[in-house]
C-alpha cells in the first residue's frame, strides 16, 4: 500500500516580505530528505496579514512560480495559501500543486472575524477533496478548524470513506495553543482520519507570538511528530494503519 512522507516546514515568516519568505524556506529546506508532500504556513510569503495590496493574480503570481519551481525540483506536492485576488474580489487561497504543475484551488471558507479577515478577503463556498498517489485529500486553512462540519467524514455508496487527511495551514498564535491542539486531535477522532497541520513559529508585525505546534496525528489522535522549533518535521504516514484502525473502529458507518 502506498505510503506517504510527509514534510511540514515550519518557519518564522518574514513579515510582507515575499523575497526574504522564499529564501527562508530554500534554506531549510535543502536538508530534507525524499518527501511526497510538503506543507508550508497560511499566506505563506507574506505572513498573515490584512493588506491586500500584497495579493497577486493566479495568472502573475510570483508566489504560485516559486511553489511550482520547489515543487518540481523536489518532485513532491505542496499546499499552502497566498492572497490572490480575482473577478475584483480578494482569496486567503490555498494551493495544493503537484510536481506535474496542476494545482487545485481551495478559498478558505470562514474568514477570521476577530482580525477583521472577514472584511478584507472573500469566503469561499466549497470543500476541495483531491487525490493524491491514492489518498483523498481534504484541504483547509487555520480559522476552518473551528468549524468541524466543514470537515464531516462519511462512507460513501462504493464503501469507502470520502477521505483520509485533512490538511491544515496557519497562523495560530500561541495563546491559543491549547484551542489548536485539542482541536486537530477532535478532528483526527471524529473522522478516522489522518491529521497534517503545519503552523508558523515567531513573532509577526501585530506582536503576536507563535508557538508552531505543527504536527501529524493519526485516526486515533496520537500526535506521531510535532515540534516548537524552527524547521522541517518529516514523518511517514501509513495507509494500512489507517484502513487497521477504521477496520478495528467502524465508527464512520454509522454517520
């Protein structure tokens, strides 16, 4: 059965500055080794910010060239989000693009009111589920993750779940450090379902503080990898552990 290795690249964020994002991000990393499926923090190469003069069009991205060129050099995919504005309205978009270059769009879907998220960027209207070297994939973004019927796992007519991971990509500070990691640990229960979640270390521009927390969780809620520091947390999931403990559990039947 297929494996998957995974890296979350967890880094302070230059704060609005695009350049010195992409050069963090080569630098940590060229020591990672073989990966499948790297994930990089919320607005990525910008931070999160309300400042939509930073967004750019899909079609003149600096930051969806730079994600597409590591993408092919590493020859893995990579999800994250950037602020992308179209149709005159302006996306916390994330990007899932693979090694061939195709890329599935995911806007996300509740905006974050306390930071007035709400105000500036345009919620989107639908999940996004996208194969991936035989995984079904479920992509979301930071303030998402207190929603769980955005994420309702469910067995479908050919028997099989709708998916096996959710992605999740932020900028969580660390006050509500326990908020996050209870909740990545209820979404990975609640629907037998790995859970990728990769955050942001550091202090941004509002003199909030970041803790990371970035982690890997499996159906069960163990946390398998996670870490506080600077840098590139890789780890193998398994498909068989999953289908095992779905097996062993048949909780999702009976939704």
């Amino acid at each position: 059965m297929q494996n998957l290795k995974i890296g979350l690249l967890q880094f302070d964020q230059a704060w609005e500055n695009k350049s010195q994002n992409f050069e963090r991000i080569r630098q940590l990393i060229q020591g990672g080794k073989e990966i499948d499926l790297l994930l990089l923090p919320e607005m990525f190469h910008t931070s999160f910010t309300m400042n939509a003069g930073l967004s750019e069009s899909m079609e003149n991205s600096s930051g969806i060239a730079f994600l597409k060129t590591i993408s092919s050099a590493f020859d893995c995919a990579i999800y994250t989000s950037l602020i992308i504005s179209e149709n005159s309205k302006t996306y916390n978009r994330g990007v899932f693009i693979k090694p061939c270059g195709k890329i599935d769009l995911y806007d996300k879907r509740k905006t974050f009111g306390l930071a007035g998220e709400d105000k500036v960027y345009t919620s989107g209207e639908t999940q996004m589920i996208i194969d991936y070297k035989n995984w079904k994939i479920n992509l979301q973004i930071c303030y998402d993750l207190r929603f769980p019927e955005l994420v309702a796992n469910r067995i479908e007519k050919n028997g099989s779940p709708l998916y096996d991971i959710i992605l999740y990509i932020a900028n969580w500070p660390e006050k509500r450090s326990t908020h996050w990691s209870t909740l990545l640990k209820a979404r990975a229960i609640e629907n037998q379902a790995y859970v990728l979640a990769c955050n942001r270390v550091g202090t941004d521009a509002n003199n909030l503080s970041y803790s990371g927390d970035s982690c890997i969780i499996d159906a069960l809620g163990s946390v398998l990898a996670s870490s506080t520091k600077e840098g590139l947390i890789e780890f193998k999931i398994k498909k068989e552990q999953l289908n095992k403990t779905r097996k062993n559990l048949p909780f999702l039947k009976d939704k």
